[in-house]
C-alpha cells in the first residue's frame, strides 16, 4: 500500500507539470494571435497604399 504522503506529492506534481503546460499552451497561442494580427495589419496597410484614397466614403462620410 502506497503512503499518502508519497500519492499527494505524486498529484501535486501532476498538478504542477500541468500548470507549466498549460501556460506554455497559453504562451505559444499568444505569440501565434500577435504574429496574425501583425500580418492582418500589415496587409491592410498595403491594400490602403495601393488603393485610390481619393474618391469619398462609400457611406457619403467626410
């Protein structure tokens, strides 16, 4: 029979190699939206360059 001791340090480890996973998981998802949302804005800031910025609004705004 296993001593308690030992079956609540093996779950807290469990619990703690989880946590570090998950915040690499949350880390990596980060850097993922920052570089997509970067090259969304990149792309936008290209197309405003390359389009006539001249004519009005479709909508008839100033």
């Amino acid at each position: 029979m296993p001593d308690i001791n030992d079956v609540i340090a093996a779950r807290i480890e469990q619990a703690r190699r989880k946590a570090a996973a998950d915040r690499e998981h949350r880390q990596r998802r980060a850097r993922a939206r920052a570089a997509g949302l970067a090259k969304r804005h990149a792309r936008k800031l290209r197309h405003l360059a390359e389009t006539d910025n001249t004519s009005p609004a479709a909508s008839g705004a100033l």
